[in-house]
C-alpha cells in the first residue's frame, strides 16, 4: 500500500509540473504578460513542492508531527481534497465557458487529487491500525492529538 502512495504522490507531482511547464510555453508563445506569468509558475511550482514533501514525509515517516498537531500525511490529505475541489470547480466553469481543453485536464487532475486523497486516507488508516496493534505511536493523529490536549473533566 505504501508503494501506490508513492506512485500516485510523484505522478501527480510531475505531471503538475509538466501541466505549469506547457502553460509557460504557452504564454511565452503568445507574448502576453510573461513577467507575471513566471511569478504565479514559481509560486505554483513552490505549492505542489509543498505538496509532493508532506505526502512523501508522511508515507516515509508514517505521519511524524509537521505543524498545528497535524501530521505530515494529515496536512496532505487536506491539500488533496483541497486540490480537488479546486479542479472541481474550475471543471464547472471550463464545462459552461466551453474550453475543452481546459475542462479535460481539470478532469483529469481532479480525479487525480481524489485518487492521492483517497490513497493517503486509506494509509492513514493503516498507520492508526498499526499504533492500536503493536503499540508503537504513530505521530499525532486527529483523535489522539486533540485528546491529549484537553484537559481532565
């Protein structure tokens, strides 16, 4: 199960990467606001890092504590479903502006972002099973980190 993470984490990572590349070539082809253009690339390029870093450190590190009483694989598993939703909507307003390309690789990246979602869930699951079985503590998960911090009644 680790190993379909990984593979999902680094496919979506690179074809980001291959999809912000395309638009920059795009862009510099047309010769509109390039400067800019390059600004928004850096600062999406630095997004998904953030993004392919929690969801490789989570799976390698099985969840170890990032920030705010979350896990790594924690604070992936919401910027999967973030990403998602994203690319859900802009599937809606490529499907009603009728822009095919842009309404297919919002499908595709949407069902990517509810596939990686759906895998961190699921070894999420595992690594909080694995805690309950052997004993060994798992970094901060949800029910664990906000028990912990509540005071006694």
């Amino acid at each position: 199960m680790e190993s379909q993470v990984m593979e999902v984490i680094v496919f979506r990572y690179i074809l980001s990467i291959l999809y912000e590349g395309v638009l920059l070539i795009g862009v510099r082809i047309e010769d509109k606001d390039f400067v800019e253009f390059s600004a928004l690339f850096v600062l999406r390029l630095l997004f998904y890092t953030f993004v392919f870093y929690t969801g490789f450190q989570g799976v390698r590190s099985r969840n170890e504590h990032l920030c705010c009483l979350h896990g790594t694989l924690n604070v992936h598993y919401m910027l999967s479903i973030l990403l998602a939703c994203w690319f859900a909507a802009l599937l809606v307003v490529a499907a009603v502006l009728l822009r095919y390309l842009t309404f297919g690789f919002s499908l595709l990246f949407c069902a990517i972002n509810v596939v990686a979602a759906k895998r961190t869930y699921k070894w999420l699951l595992y690594c909080s099973a694995d805690q309950r079985t052997t004993g060994v503590p798992v970094e901060h998960d949800f029910v664990t980190a906000r028990t912990e911090a509540m005071p006694p009644a």
